[in-house]
C-alpha cells in the first residue's frame, strides 16, 4: 500500500502497534514466571493483562476505521522479543537475581517500542482530529509509561542491587 497521507500512515501503525502487543504478550507472561522477585513476577503479570488492554482498544479503534488490526507484523517487536527469549529467558543465570536484572532490561526495551508507537499514534490522532481514539491511545500510553516507572522501581528499589 501506498501511503498517501497522515491518516494512512495512522492505519498502518495502528496495525503496528497490535501486531507489537500480540507478539510481546507471551514472552512476558514468560518473563513473568521465570522472574524469582515477586514484586517483578507481579508486575510483569500486570504488564501482560495491561498489553492484553491495550490490544483489545487499538482493535477497537481499528474497528472503527474498518482496518483490520493483524493487517501488520511488526519486525520491530520481533527482534525485541527474539533478544528477550535469548537473552532472559534460554541464557544460563548463575544467580536469579541477576536473571530478574537482565528480565527488567528485556522488558523495558520492549516497552520504551511501545511507549515511541503509542506516542506517535496519540499525536496522529490528534492531528486528524480523532479525539475518542486519541483520548484512548493516550490512556495506552500513560498506562506503558506507569508499567515502565514500577519496572524502574523494581529495578533500583533492590534487584540491581542484589544482582551486584
């Protein structure tokens, strides 16, 4: 397809972005159960229900466009979640707190992808004057950002310092 304005290049990260989510949802319910810290595990299990949320509003969204969300596999995500599968979950950990380390790395990075698509979604929206889907999209991305600030807490509060 040829993209020929704002609101074709909105379709096809609206497909992006839920493309992002299905593919990241497994390997962090994964990382969930592989996480020794339980306020990680617990975390990650919100994380899993909250990119669940977030998948079944941008459907809704693309509903409404009459595009079909799985119209996109975003390459992105792929390679984020082959990193996080190699690198948290099939790498030998002498220690789990150092897998609970290297598990808050994979995870962010998937999220900080999720946090650059929700962003540029919420602004497209708001440029084609789609104010219901931008108010849900920025509730998406606020609730990424939130996910992302309790892995950092998570993360300084005690596991990095264990990890040491």
């Amino acid at each position: 397809m040829t993209m020929q304005s704002l609101k074709d290049v909105y379709h096809d990260q609206l497909q992006d972005i839920w493309s992002a989510n299905k593919q990241s949802m497994e390997v962090v319910t994964a990382l969930g159960r592989a996480a020794s810290d339980k306020k990680l595990s617990e975390a990650l299990i919100r994380g899993a229900n909250g990119i669940n949320d977030g998948m079944q509003k941008v459907a809704e969204i693309c509903s409404r466009h009459d595009i079909n969300p799985n119209g996109e596999h975003c390459k992105g995500m792929e390679g984020l979640v082959k990193e996080a599968k190699a690198h948290a979950l099939d790498a030998e950990f002498g220690d789990d707190d150092v897998r609970d380390a290297m598990i808050i790395t994979q995870y962010q990075r998937m999220v900080h992808y999720a946090l650059a698509g929700y962003g540029c979604l919420v602004a497209f929206a708001n440029r084609l004057e789609q104010d219901e889907d931008g108010a849900i999209l920025q509730e998406c991305l606020d609730q990424t950002y939130d996910g992302d600030r309790v892995m950092t807490e998570i993360a300084t509060g005690g596991v990095n310092k264990a990890a040491a």
